[in-house]
C-alpha cells in the first residue's frame, strides 16, 4: 500500500471536498482517502493505480493538483 499526500488548487468549499470524494469513490485501487478544502490524503494499492491516475482522477474533476 502506498499514501500520497495531495495539494489541490481550486476547492473553497464543501461542495469541493464533495466533488472530489466524487471522482475518488468507487475507483479501484483506492483504499481510502481524507478530502479536505485545498488537499487529500490518498492510501492506494500501487499495483491497481498510480498516483499520476489519482491525480488525473481529480483533474477532470476540475481542480488542479499542485505538483
Ligand atoms: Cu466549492
């Protein structure tokens, strides 16, 4: 298992956290994540996703992932 800890620009609200709960659920590979306004911590199974997918995941979500 690894963890990844994200920056993410563009989230001011719960509707963000929310939003990007959304496009992290239900995704294989993910095991768990805490979303908060400007960040996520991600645990994921590193043999199922990396962490550019993850990243990507929240992207098309519409925010922009700090790197
Ligand atoms: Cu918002």
């Amino acid at each position: 298992m690894a963890e990844t800890k994200l920056a993410i620009e563009g989230m001011s609200c719960q509707h963000c956290v929310m939003a990007v709960k959304k496009a992290l659920g239900g995704v294989p590979g993910i095991l768990e994540s805490d979303i908060q306004v400007g960040s996520a911590a991600v645990k994921y199974d590193e043999t199922k996703i990396k962490k550019e997918d993850i990243e990507a995941k929240i992207e098309n979500a519409g925010y922009k992932v700090k790197k």
